[in-house]
C-alpha cells in the first residue's frame, strides 16, 4: 500500500521501513504511528519477511521525538489516546515475532527514543543522540520511556535521562545498554545490513521462540521463565528447522531454514 509518511523497501527477507518526513526530522504525529502500525502489521504476516530494519531519512534524525505542534492543541483526553496509540505501537514492535533493528544515525529524541528502545536492537552511527526531553515541555515520556528505559539502563539511568532531559550521546547509550553497538557513521549501513543478513539466515521459528522467551518470560518469576523456557525448547524439536539444523551440523555444512 502506499504510504504518506514512510517508505517501504525489501531486501531480500529483510524489511526496511524508513519514516521519511525529514523536514520534520522525522517527527511521530498520529498519521505517521498509525502507518507505523500498519507496516509493522504488514511485516509481521508475510512469511517472506523475517527482519526488519527501522530507519529514519535524512541524516540529522532517526526520529527527534513526537509531533510537538500536533500535540499542543490537545486536551487530557486526546493525550491519553495518543499515548495509548503509540505504546500499542511500540508493544507491536517488541512482541513481532521477528528480529527488529533500528538504524540510529542522529536524533533520537522523545518519541525517537522509544521507538529504538521498542526494537531488539540498536545499531547506532557515532553522530547519535539519545534523550528523554518531555521535561522540558513539562511532559514525561508517554510511548513507554520510563518502564523500557528503567528495564534496560536500570533506576538511576532512568531517572537521570527523565528528569534532567538531558540528551546523551551515542557511546554513552551503550555505556548504560541502551545502544547494542555504535559504529562510525559510514560504517552504519555496512553493520546494519551485516547484522540483518545474519538474523534473516537464522532460524526463524526458534528466532520468535527466544524473543517470546526473553519478553514474555523476562517479565516473570524465574521459575516460570524457566518452565516458559522449556516449553519452548521442546517445541522447536516439532520442527522441521530443527532437522536441518542438526543434520547440517553433522554433516558440516550451512544449514537452509525454511521455518517450518
């Protein structure tokens, strides 16, 4: 479909969905969440996809926050529905079922920030900035950046970012485990596209079962990740994935996944 916000490009089994309103610096107003989550949607059902790649046009901004002039006019309750919409939108990411990677290569900013943070990895340019500036409007994070920022940097991270509004840089990020890996600017493409490579040749069906079982089991008790754990593996021996896996190991050559 077509797309006023975004472009939509395929690799291959990797999906490449850019938010491409850079006189914006690819600012999150309510049009550009919704064709988010259609595009996600889109990614998650076709079979052909099994990574996707978030990215931002232009070179100032991955996404430097949500749409500040659309929001301004908004009452208590038209803040709440954005809100929501957007933390739907970032729990869909999280919860695809397939590897997804943002390309950070500026701004990251706000609604940005949560954005990268909903995807499994981080790959960003040396030039990145990352911050939680809702403070200074008088806001806080509304896309999920106190709860994903608080699981991944811990309290004093969290509160540091939040309240001081203070963006960090990019080695900074990575410091707190934030970033996955920050890399020159001119090697973002070449590490993002590596790293894309690797995860789509992987086996898909055991892909979404450790992302299940690090999301959906993380959140609980140990035991019962662990139980979570062990359902998982055993099912992957339903696979055919599994067979091929471990005959090509045996046979000392490339497995082909075909997720099934």
């Amino acid at each position: 479909m077509a797309y006023r916000n975004l472009e939509i490009t395929n690799r291959g089994a990797v999906n490449v969905i850019t938010v491409n309103r850079p006189d914006k610096l690819n600012a999150l107003n309510r049009e550009t969440l919704n064709e988010l989550g259609m595009a996600f949607t889109q990614a998650a059902y076709d079979d052909a996809v099994r990574v996707v790649v978030l990215a931002g046009a232009g070179e100032k901004a991955f996404v430097a926050g949500a749409d500040i002039a659309e929001m301004h006019g908004y009452t208590a309750t038209q803040a709440q529905g954005f809100s929501r919409a957007g933390q739907q939108l970032m729990t869909s990411i999280e919860r695809l079922g397939k590897p997804v990677i943002a390309r950070v290569q500026g701004f990251a900013l706000g609604g940005g920030m949560e954005l990268a943070m909903a995807c499994h990895f981080r790959i960003a340019s040396e030039k990145a900035k990352f911050g939680q500036p809702e403070i200074n409007l008088g806001l806080i994070p509304g896309f999920g950046g106190t709860q994903r920022l608080l699981r991944l940097a811990g309290r004093g991270a969290t509160l540091e970012l939040c309240l001081t509004g203070t963006p960090i840089t990019a080695q900074r990020a990575y410091e707190l485990g934030i970033v996955t890996r920050v890399v020159a600017p001119e090697a973002l493409d070449e590490t993002v596209n590596a790293l894309a490579d690797q995860l789509a040749a992987a086996a898909p069906l055991a892909a979404r079962r450790i992302l299940d079982a690090v999301l959906e089991g993380g959140e609980n008790a140990i035991d019962q990740g662990l139980a979570f754990e062990t359902q998982a593996f055993a099912l992957s021996f339903s696979t055919d994935d599994m067979r091929e896996g471990t005959t090509a190991f045996l046979e000392k050559r490339k497995a082909v996944f075909h997720g099934i």
